[in-house]
C-alpha cells in the first residue's frame, strides 16, 4: 500500500511536489496548517509528513524549527524544490487584466520585482494552490494568484506568466517527517541533524562547537531561536555530515552534551544530490 504524506496546503502546493519528487507513488493528503500535518499522522489518517524548513530567497521557514522537536517525529529524508512561479488567472484573460494577486505570504516577495514592473498589487493567503483554488471556485476576475504551474492544471486555471521569481536559484527544502526513526545508512553522504540548548555559562557555544572542528565533522547549518519566551533559552538547530555510530562524530555529539541542557537528534537520512 502506497504511503499517504500529509503537507501544508492545497493540491498543487509546493509541499505537493516535495511529496511526488520524495516518494511519487505517495497519496498526497492536503492539510491547511503544519500543525495539522501532524496531527493527520498521529490520528493515522497519514502515514508521514512533508515540511519545507528554508528558502535560498526567503529564509527559513516561520516557527518550524519550533514544531519539528515538538513533533516527537523523526525526518528520514529531504527534498529540493525550484521554486517556478506562474501568475494564473481565469482564462479569457490576458496579463495586463491582472491589476491584484494572491499568495503566500512566503511567495510574493519572490516575485516582487515582477509584481512592481507590471503594477500589480498582492496581499498574503493562507497557501498559493489555495488561493488559485479559490479564485476557480469563484471564477473571480481581474485577479490572478502566484503558484506553481501545477495548481494551475489542477484548477483549470490559465498562465499568463511563467517564472517570474526574481532569483533563479530559488529553492526550498523540505524535510520528510515519520513516526519512525530510520538510522540505516542509505546514501553515500549521510545527514544528521539535531537541536540541542547550550548551558548558560560563558563560552558555552564556542566550546561545545570546538568538538565538531577538532573531530573534522562537516557542520552545514546551525541556526538559533529563542524558546520560551527567554532570552537566556536560546535553542540551535545544525545539520552536519555523518552518521551519530561515526566515531568522528559520536566524539564530536558527546564534547556537545558536555555544554548543554538538551540535545535531541531529529534524524539520519541521506543526502539529496541537489544538496550539492
């Protein structure tokens, strides 16, 4: 039986060619916030879930560095969307019909050099294949929304522009997101990542970062965020090469535990090739 993958949005979100590209004989299972995903996991109306984290344009993803160790789910792989973006409308229309778009509050941004040439305004939806599905269902016109050429198939929708994001490596990452952990070396290039809260004594970060240069370990991300409301509670977020059974690394995750209250690894999945 096919796995079913809960993802924020509509069909023909991003998320949803996250889920094809990860595992394309997947049933895609639409969910309107990250928090539904989830619970559409635990409740077992899905089997895992597709989050996007970071952007090459935006940044990382609002509040999700948050939700994924509160999840009490474990990612067992990732991948790398190019972000395409498609102005789309009722057809009948023509581009200089369009005078406002809705999106993503993420997505307008990325088109924002588009959207000021041709004097179109935006303002934000809850999810861009949302915001075409509803302006099918409404057969709405002189209003477009920015999605991916997908949605526009899916909702019987007409392009009138295509790729108009401003930076062309513009890119997503998600992350795939089970309730079981899967520690199994399957790719040439293992990621593992975790999140972890240094002590709150001075050097505390630096020292416990010196563990993964001595060791040789290959950190590709850390990034920080308060939690709780505190701002002597910062929490991290890294990525680095390796497996935790590494020796290497198993040296560098123990000289980590030495300065910290938390450490709790997310995952061990493999690389994608569009990581490089």
């Amino acid at each position: 039986m096919a796995d079913r993958i809960a993802f924020q949005g509509e069909l023909g979100a991003y998320s949803h060619e996250a889920v094809a590209k990860a595992r394309p004989d997947a049933i895609p299972v639409p969910c309107t916030t990250f928090e539904d995903a989830f619970t559409a996991v635990r409740e077992g109306r899905a089997d895992m879930a597709m989050l996007p984290v970071e952007n090459t344009t935006y940044g990382r993803v609002a509040d999700i560095h948050r939700l994924l160790p509160e999840s009490g789910m474990h990612i067992v792989d990732e991948a790398f969307i190019r972000v395409r973006i498609a102005l789309m409308a009722m057809p009948g229309q023509t581009l200089s019909d369009i005078r406002h778009v809705r999106a993503h509050l993420v997505l307008i941004p990325q088109a924002s050099a588009f959207l000021d040439a041709h004097g179109i305004t935006s303002e934000p939806a809850a999810d861009s294949a949302g915001a075409a599905a509803a302006i099918a269902q409404s057969a709405e016109m002189g209003v477009g929304a920015l999605a991916s050429a997908v949605a526009a198939d899916i909702h019987g929708l007409e392009i009138l522009a295509r790729d108009i994001e401003d930076q062309g490596h513009n890119t997503t990452r998600f992350l795939l997101m089970s309730p079981k952990a899967d520690m199994s070396r399957r790719g040439d290039t293992i990621i593992t990542t975790f999140v972890f809260e240094v002590r709150n004594i001075p050097a505390a970060l630096y020292k416990a970062m010196g563990g993964f240069a001595t060791n040789g370990v290959n950190m590709t991300k850390l990034e920080s965020y308060m939690v709780g409301g505190a701002f002597t509670a910062t929490q991290f977020y890294a990525d680095v090469e390796g497996h935790p059974d590494d020796p290497a690394l198993a040296r560098a995750l123990e000289e980590l535990s030495f300065f910290t209250n938390r450490l709790d690894i997310l995952g061990v999945y493999p690389a994608a090739a569009k990581r490089d």
